[in-house]
C-alpha cells in the first residue's frame, strides 16, 4: 500500500473522472449554441441535462453492485467507452431526441466511474490517506470543467458543434485504454473481497446499506452540498451570468473556473479536517448548506444587476459545496464494511444528482412558464425570470437540511448505543482551551528547568 503502483493507479483513475467531469459539463458551455442549433426552448434545453443526470443518479446502486461485483477496472474502463459513443452520437445530432440520446451515453458512462475510483483507493492506500485522497479525488477531477470552459469552448465557437465533441469522444477512447492496460483493483497477492453473489444475496446487501442510518446520513449530507453547485455549472450557471447579470462570456467563463480552484484549496483542507474531527462531519455539512442559503438570498434579492464582487461570492460558495459533499462518501465508508462500500457509496452519490436534476428541470419549466406568461420584457432569460425560477433551490436546500438534522439525531443515537459519545460544542471548546493552557504551562515549566 502506498507504493509508486499505488499512485500510477491512483493516478489513473483521477484521470479517467478528469475525463468523465469534461463529458459532463461539456454542454454547460455548450447550452446557447445548442439552442440555436436544436431550436430548443428553455426546458427542452435543460432536459438534455436532466435526462443525462436521471440515467446517472439511476445508476448510482446498481453501478455501486456493479463495482463490489467486478472490481473498479472494468467499470472504468466501460464508462469511458460509453461516453465516447455518446459524445460521437451528439456530434452527428441534428435534433433534441438524437442530441439526448447522445446523453443518455455520456450519463451512463459517467455513472460508472467516480463510484469505481473511490472504491480503489482503500485497497492501494493506508486508512488515514483515505480522507484526503477521496478529497483530492473529487477535485482533482474538477479539472475536467477547465477543459469544458477553455479548450472545449474554444474549439466549439472556432470550429464548430461536431468537431468539438468528436474531440471529447478521443478523451474517452484515451481513458479507457489507460484504464483497461494500466487499473488493477488491488495491489497483487491481496484478498480483494469482489462479491460474486446471486441476485437475492445483492438484494440483501442493498438494503442492509440502505437500513445503515450513515449511508442515508451520507446520501442527505450529499443532497444538501453538492446539487445547487451542479445545476450551476452544469446548465443555468451561464445563462445566468451572460443574460441575467450582464456578463461578457470570458468573464462568466472565468467565474465557472473557480470552481476547480476553490475545489483545489478547500478539498485537502476538509479531507484533513474530517479526519481529525470525525464526529463533526454532519456540523460542516449543514455549515456548507446554511451559507449556500445566504449567498444565494443575497444575490436574488439584489434590485438589478449584482456587482462582480457579489458573484465572485457566490461562486466561491457555491463551489465550496462540491469539496463538502465528499463528506457523504466518508459516511459510507465508516459506516459499511469494505465488500458493501461500493454499494453504499452508490447510495450516496444518488443524493446530490437527484437533487440537482429536479432543480434543473424546475428551474427551465418555471423559465419557460413565466416567459409564456409575458412576465418580463427582456425575453426568456431575463434577470427578473431568473430570480423567481432560482428561488427554487430554497425549498431542495431546506429539505436536505432538515433530512440532515434528523438522520444526524438517528445516527447519534445509535453509537451512544455502541457506548460512543458525540459531546455538545460548549464540552469540546473547553477541552480544547484546558489542553491549550495545561501545553503553555509545560512550556513555561520546561523553560525554567533549562535556565537552572
């Protein structure tokens, strides 16, 4: 463990989600000439991400089954295929039903991977890496925005829609042939646990995980966290920057590419964090939650154009929710044993996928409706429009919020059960302050020996 292996594959994997994050949120960048090319109202334009995040959300467990089943490499390796055939698929798409098709792909493809690239790093690295690496995992692969925002859109505006995305589709072939040459799912001589059960036994193991308050803590905390960052990124975040606040498209493009800064700051930060305090993971989760509330009130109640400033504010937040959502994937790996931690993770990841295709398709109905209805002048994405369609995320963000404090409670009580005590705020800080004062005064003390 640990080894030069262990970080070439390592190495490998957070390459191959690099690749999947690109597939992903190509077509954020990509959603204005889309409607152009398509013809596409507002909600038709969503549905090409919303149904692409339906296929991915509703293949989170049986992909998690997937991965304890075969082990991380196929899956990879599989994902990656099929996000190339969809990326060629969208770029031959003259239509919306050919174009979601190609979605369709890129989802599936994508389900597979973040799933099966945690699932290797407790087999080829030391428990108190885990944290971190998962950390590091998440926003590493964040990069691939960067190559939507930059390469990606300039390849699009220059050359064209089908050049562009045959362009994605060679990143996929290249992922999947380092996947399937360079992955192995455990260091060599190891006892890998891959289940090779029937399909009553992979019942049985889904809903033990399921049963497990922690894996349903993790799926919340990662509803609550990750969603209101994705439909940003993903689909409305240009939109609103260019047509709602007045943005150029070189400065909203810079905006979206703060994302993978703050993910790259932020992330070990919080992977350290969560390994040292453990038993305070759900406090930041609902920390995250409750600021991504403010930021967002703040910006929509503004009575016109917010100044830079204020949305530079609201990215750095909105991003802050992608490094603490990794938070529910340290849920399911404490909470499982290791041969369910695919499945509980696939749990997880269902939460701020769900959460966030709901919003999307919400928020592009409640666009198109008000449009339809006359009631702004400036057309269909007018800021007026796009402060009554966000207000949506309000009620996802309050119900994942109090689905936290509930599991929370649940989770809690069940390790006092186990005779471990999670104690309130006021005890920690007094601890903490008594171990400060008690270190002081042993420096004190040492010092005065050395002086006799």
């Amino acid at each position: 463990m640990n080894s030069r292996r262990a970080w070439l594959v390592w190495g490998v994997g957070v390459f191959a989600y690099l690749i999947a994050v690109t597939q992903r949120t190509s077509f954020g960048v990509a959603g204005l000439v889309a409607t152009d090319r398509f013809d596409a109202s507002a909600s038709a334009l969503s549905a090409f991400t919303v149904i692409q995040l339906v296929v991915y959300a509703g293949l989170q467990i049986p992909v998690g089954v997937l991965v304890d089943r075969f082990g991380p490499r196929v899956m990879i390796a599989t994902g990656a295929a099929l996000m190339a055939v969809g990326q060629l698929q969208l770029a031959a798409a003259t239509s919306v039903p050919a174009g979601v098709v190609g979605r369709v792909f890129v989802g599936a493809g994508d389900a597979m991977t973040f799933i099966a690239v945690i699932r290797l790093i407790p087999f080829w690295f030391p428990p108190r890496k885990v944290p971190v690496l998962t950390q590091m995992t998440g926003q590493l692969g964040q990069f691939g925005q960067l190559i939507s925002i930059a390469p990606f859109a300039f390849v699009l505006h220059n050359a064209g829609w089908s050049p562009a995305f045959v362009g994605l589709a060679g990143l996929g072939v290249l992922a999947c042939i380092l996947a399937a040459s360079l992955l192995r799912n455990a260091p060599a001589g190891t006892m890998t646990p891959l289940v090779a059960t029937g399909l009553k036994d992979t019942w049985t193991d889904l809903a033990t995980a399921w049963r497990q308050p922690g894996t349903r803590l993790g799926m919340w905390s990662h509803f609550a966290t990750q969603f209101a960052g994705n439909v940003f990124v993903l689909t409305w975040g240009y939109p609103f920057l260019v047509s709602g606040q007045g943005l150029s498209p070189a400065t909203a493009s810079v905006l979206l590419s703060l994302f993978v800064v703050v993910g790259l700051v932020c992330g070990p930060f919080l992977g350290s964090w969560v390994g040292r305090h453990p038993l305070r993971r759900s406090t930041l989760v609902l920390a995250v939650a409750g600021i991504t509330i403010a930021a967002w009130a703040v910006v929509l109640l503004q009575p016109g154009p917010s100044p830079l400033w204020l949305l530079v504010v609201l990215v750095l937040v909105l991003a802050l929710g992608g490094p603490a959502s990794m938070i529910g994937f340290d849920f399911a790996r404490t909470f499982n044993p290791s041969h369910k931690i695919g499945t509980a993770t696939g749990i997880v990841n269902v939460g701020g996928f769900f959460a966030a295709l709901v919003t999307m398709y919400m928020i592009g109905l409640i666009l198109d409706l008000l449009n339809g209805a006359g009631f702004s002048s400036d057309g269909l994405y007018s800021l007026d429009a796009f402060r009554v369609a966000f207000s949506f995320q309000f009620l996802v963000l309050g119900i994942g919020v109090v689905a936290v404090v509930l599991l929370r409670r649940k989770v809690r009580a069940s390790m006092a059960e186990l005779g471990e005590r999670v104690p309130p705020w006021r005890e920690v800080v007094a601890d903490s302050r008594r171990r400060r004062l008690q270190y002081r005064q042993e420096q004190r003390e040492e010092r005065q020996s050395r002086k006799r």
